[in-house]
C-alpha cells in the first residue's frame, strides 16, 4: 500500500514543478546578415555592425543532456570575439542594473532587461573589470530597478561568476 502512495505523490510533486515553470515567452529573431555591397564609410560601418551582430544572436542551442556551463555554452571562439569588439557607433547609456544568469539554455548574448522597451542591439559593461560584450536587448517586464537576466556567454565574457549578482551597466545603439 505504501509504494503505490509514494509513487502517486511522486508523479504529483512532478506534475506541480513542472506547471511552477514558466514558458519562455521571450521572441526568437533570426540572425540578421549584412548587405552585399556597401557603397559609403557608413554603410561599410553598418554592414560590419551587422555582421558582428549577426554572429553574436546566431548560436546553436545547447544539447538536451547539457549540466556543466562549457556544454551550455555553444557560442564559437569567432561569435566571442565579436561579442568583445569594441563598439563602432555611438551608444548610448540605458543605465545599470544587477544582473543574474538567465536561461542558460537559450543560446547567444543576450539581457532581457526592464531598461529596454523594445528589442535592439546593445552592450553590457562590467564596471568592476571594464569587459563589454554586445548583446541582444530584450524587454523584460517590471520597474527599471527590477534587475536582468543575462545570456551564460554574455556573464562569461564580461567576466562574472554564474552564481554572482553584479551591477552592470547597459547600453544601446
């Protein structure tokens, strides 16, 4: 009689965790490719802007089986050091937030943020080291003192622990 009462309560305290968790409501965007001539200084700035920020929204997502943070991050070492690029245009500052490690499952650099009402590029910066990584900005529900939650190879590239609560700051293009 026991068993088959601890097995119910089992598959119910499964059925209730997995009804507590949110669907991921946040708009998937395709990677954006850069024009196929550019026929000024600007538009040559435009078409490398687009294409650093083509590779850094385009990543495979992770691998169903993935536990550690290395198999959770699927970015490329090319997709990194776009990410680390200084920026190319004027951004300007959105202000700071305290940031902690989002869905590590859905792949890119990204911060979805109460700063930003609209989807844009951007940047995050760490102001305890100086490393900058440019992201998607994605709007996050809440007060702009609500804090964000930031992409696995955004944290690591800025230089934060997974498991820290840094205040960064955020820009936008």
């Amino acid at each position: 009689m026991t068993k088959p009462i601890l097995r119910l309560l089992g598959t119910l305290t499964l059925l209730a965790l997995a009804a507590c968790t949110p669907a991921d409501k946040t708009p998937q965007t395709a990677p954006r490719t850069p024009g196929a001539t550019a026929s000024s200084d600007g538009d040559a700035q435009d078409a490398a802007s687009a294409a650093g920020t083509a590779l850094v929204t385009a990543a495979a997502r992770p691998s169903p089986a993935a536990r550690t943070a290395a198999e959770f991050d699927t970015t490329t070492r090319e997709q990194r050091a776009a990410a680390a690029a200084p920026p190319t245009t004027g951004e300007r500052r959105l202000g700071t937030t305290i940031a902690s490690l989002g869905d590590p499952s859905q792949p890119g650099f990204w911060i979805k943020t109460p700063l930003t009402k609209t989807e844009a590029d951007g940047r995050i910066v760490n102001p305890a080291n100086g490393k900058s990584a440019k992201v998607r900005l994605i709007p996050l529900d809440g007060p702009a003192s609500g804090g964000s939650q930031v992409s696995l190879p955004a944290l690591q590239l800025i230089g934060v622990s997974l498991t820290d609560l840094p205040t960064i700051e955020v820009y936008g293009s």
